[in-house]
C-alpha cells in the first residue's frame, strides 16, 4: 500500500516550531556555503528560510537577503537572532507561503533548501523562484536525493517528496546554464547514533545576461 502524502502546511510547522526552542542548528546548509562562497555578495531570496541559518550567514558574507518563510515562530528567531549579530540592516524577514507567493523583484541569488513538496507545487514553486533570478543571477536548488530513501534516513517513504538536480534542470527554458547537477553525498547521523552516507540532490544554473 503506498503511504497517504503527508501534510507539511503552516500549522504543521508552527507546531513542530513551537515544540522546540530551536529546531535547526543555526549553521547554514553545506551545499549553500561551498556554491555561494565566491559569489559576488549582492541581492539574495532565501525561500523557505526557517530560523535563519542559511540567511544569516548570507547577510554575514555580505549579501542583503529577503528571507521568507510562512512560520511566525522561525521567523521571530530569525530576526533576533540577527538584532543579535548586529545585521539588522541586511534581512528583510517576510511571512508568506511559498506554494503561492511569487516575488515581485528580482535576485543576483534565489536559494531554495530542502524544499519537498508533491511534483505539481514544487514544480509550481521552482519556476516562479526561476522567474525571481536577475539576469546573470544564480539559481540554487537543495533536496534529498531520491537513493535516501534507500538508506534507513527518517524521512517521509513517499517517492514523489524527492528529486533529483536533472529532473530540475529539465524544467528551465533556453535561457539558463546548468552549471551543476550532482547528487552529492555527505555523512549523517542517524537517530540511533549510527552515520550513514546521504545525497543532496544540487542544482546550479545561471541565467544568461
């Protein structure tokens, strides 16, 4: 019997929220940092921004970020933490819900981590954070790679939650340079405490000037 889809909506995330002081590390996903560290630092969309991780160490680099996210509870982390770091300035922190909010201006870098939704609204999501991406901007796309499943990781046991860096790169038009499109692996810790060898499914493309 295939598993029922599950329902990862705002009321399912202000409550994981809200059942932790801190749900995340507060570092910034890996993949973010090795394909951003030598990006000229200019206007970034963190989509999906949690409590801030990604954003704050963006805005640190030098970067001035809109973070969105639709949790009221990751977001008021998010930006105390960065009164915190003194880089007020920096992150715009904006409520909204990703599965139909289009943004109404462009980025040099549109960052989407961990994004998994059923095929028809994340393909929905991608192509408008695609549309967000200046000319000669950066596309960043992050997820579990479908061999996860494969691999004892707790994640939901729903094939069409993941995706792969090609099935992505298929979506966009002539106008984009796929510059990386990797299924790249990293070691994770298990509940139990055992570590096991997960891929991110990493997608990079440039919008041609």
């Amino acid at each position: 019997m295939t598993e029922q889809m599950p329902v990862f909506d705002r009321g399912f995330w202000e409550e994981l929220y809200g059942s932790q002081t801190s749900l995340w590390t507060g570092r910034p996903n890996p993949q973010l940092v090795t394909e951003a560290a030598d990006l000229r630092p200019r206007r970034a969309l963190d989509a999906g921004c949690g409590e801030g991780g990604d954003a704050l160490w963006l805005a640190a680099s030098g970067w001035h970020v809109t973070a969105v996210d639709f949790s009221a509870t990751a977001l008021a982390r998010g930006a105390k933490e960065t009164a915190a770091q003194g880089l007020d300035e920096r992150i715009s922190w904006l409520r909204a819900d990703l599965t139909s909010w289009a943004p109404e201006e462009q980025f040099d870098l549109v960052s989407a981590q961990f994004m998994h939704l059923p095929t028809p609204e994340r393909t929905a999501l991608f192509e408008r954070l695609a549309a967000a991406v200046a000319p000669g901007g950066t596309l960043l796309i992050v997820g579990h790679h479908p061999s996860d499943l494969e691999q004892g990781v707790p994640r939901p046991q729903v094939p069409d939650l993941f995706f792969t860096a090609e099935s992505i790169a298929e979506t966009l038009d002539d106008g984009w340079d796929a510059v990386v499109t990797d299924a790249r692996p990293r070691t994770a810790a298990l509940p139990d405490g055992h570590e096991v060898t997960v891929r991110d499914a990493v997608l990079v493309a440039r919008r041609r000037g």
